[in-house]
C-alpha cells in the first residue's frame, strides 16, 4: 500500500529552509566519510562520528520546531 503524496506548497519549502539546508550538510558529511573512510585513521572516524551526532541533532532540534542553537 502506498501513501499518497501531497501536493508541495512553496511556503512550506521556504519556512523549512534552514531544516534542508541541515538536511543537506548531513547528507554530505556522510558521503565525504563514506569515500573517505578507507584511509581515515582512528582519530578521525572518531571526529566524523562526533560530526555526525551533532549534525543529526541539529536536523532533529529543527524538525520539531526548536532553535538549532540551543544545547
């Protein structure tokens, strides 16, 4: 069973700017790590792994309506 889709508004994209452009930074990050992550040593996947969390927290904070800057 598929859901159906609605249709895209225009002012839902632009309120949720900032959503997809954190959306967008965690997609590259992981793919920057996917192909890099062969010759990264220890400290660095650490690192990226670090990122990573804070990245999909951030896109999480966003996603329910809170200020990305808030810890």
């Amino acid at each position: 069973m598929t859901t159906p889709r609605r249709p895209s508004s225009g002012g839902e994209r632009r309120e949720h700017r900032v959503l997809r452009e954190a959306l967008d930074e965690l997609v590259q990050h992981v793919r920057v790590v996917r192909r890099t992550l062969p010759s990264m040593a220890p400290h660095e996947i650490a690192h990226a792994q670090e990122r990573l969390e804070w990245l999909a927290d951030e896109v999480w904070r966003l996603a329910l309506g809170e200020d990305a800057e808030q810890t």
